[in-house]
C-alpha cells in the first residue's frame, strides 16, 4: 500500500524501535498496532473509549488508542504492553510481577490495559498531577501519595468485567513500596524463578 491522499507513512517508535507504517487516516492507532504491526496486547472491547482495554501510552501518557487517529501520530513514542519492561530492559515490570502475585486478572482481557494504564497513574502521581480525590493539602507539583481511593481513581476509566478491582488496587498498592512486589534481593521471584513476559502479554 502506498501513499496517497488517503494514506501517509507515519513515522512513529514502538516499544522501542522505529516504524513508519503507511496508514489510512481513518485508521485508528488500535488498528495500526494490531493489523498492520501484529501487537494484539491492546484490546478492541468498546471501541468508543469507555473500557479502557485499548490504553497504550504515547510519549509516556494513558491515550485510549480507539479514539487516535494513527496518521495524528508522527515522530511519537508509543508504548503497549508489548513493551513494558523492567529498569533493566529485561525483566517484567514490577506491575506485571505485581498483577501475577496479586491474581489481579481473570479471564485476562482488559490486563493490558489495565497494565498500561496503572503504569501511566504511577508516572502522573509521581509528577504531581492531581487527581479529582486529591486532598488540597498535597503542594504543587508534589508527589501525589496513592492511596486506594488514588488507586480506584485514577484506574476508573479501566473495566474489568470479571471484577478483579481488589486485587488490581492490591497490585498497584504494592509497587508504591520500595522492595518490588515477588523479588528478594537476588532479584528472582518469591518462588526462586524469573517470570518470563509471556506471563502477562494476552
């Protein structure tokens, strides 16, 4: 497929590594990810932005990739659950390590987005950005402390219809404190071994 006045190659870096998919605009950034580049972690549930199942980050905010136009995209840094990882680029992120202790998924479908989006949270209240249950008496530009109703907050855009919302809050809860939830010091799991990505990518 070529470019037209339909179609314009989009340069863009996903999870990492550069691509310039041509794409329709009218195509969607949901679509591009899995039709065109085979990344099917993001899900298609509502397809109006009300589910969540589709976050993926771009340029390291929550974006439902349903709603984004993918041609609107150009020179972004876009991040699906494909590409989460550890500090060291290897491992699985401490939200995937935490989600899988927790038994913070059911049937799995929205743990992609769920993923994607306590990961965007995590950044957010880290930078200060106020949520609407945040106190007045946080300072400015503060870290934001995440406490459950934080938590339930700021992953209210994300549907879990297997209603795993305890242990989803339990799992973001957990990597708040300062030892990575299921490592020791050694930096293996609780249980000896190393968790491998295919773990949590649907």
């Amino acid at each position: 497929m070529g470019t037209d006045v339909f179609h314009s190659e989009v340069p863009m870096t996903v999870n990492g590594s550069g691509h310039s998919p041509v794409v329709d605009h009218r195509s969607t950034l949901l679509d591009v990810l899995r039709e065109q580049m085979d990344l099917t972690g993001a899900k298609k549930g509502c397809d109006h932005g009300q589910c969540g199942a589709c976050t993926v980050l771009v340029d390291g905010r929550r974006v439902n990739s349903c709603l984004v136009l993918a041609v609107s995209l150009e020179g972004c840094a876009i991040t699906t659950v494909e590409g989460l990882r550890d500090a060291d680029g290897e491992g699985l992120h401490p939200l995937q390590r935490a989600f899988i202790e927790r038994d913070a998924f059911q049937c799995g479908y929205c743990t992609p987005g769920q993923l994607c989006s306590a990961v965007g949270a995590l950044a957010e209240a880290e930078a200060g950005h106020p949520s609407h249950v945040t106190g007045p008496d946080t300072a400015a530009d503060a870290p934001v402390r995440l406490t459950k109703e934080e938590i339930r907050e700021r992953l209210s855009g994300n549907l879990c219809r297997c209603g795993a919302y305890p242990h989803i809050v339990e799992a973001v809860e957990d990597v708040t404190r300062a030892e990575p939830v299921g490592q020791d010091r050694s930096g293996q799991d609780a249980d000896g071994t190393h968790g491998t990505q295919d773990e949590v990518d649907a």
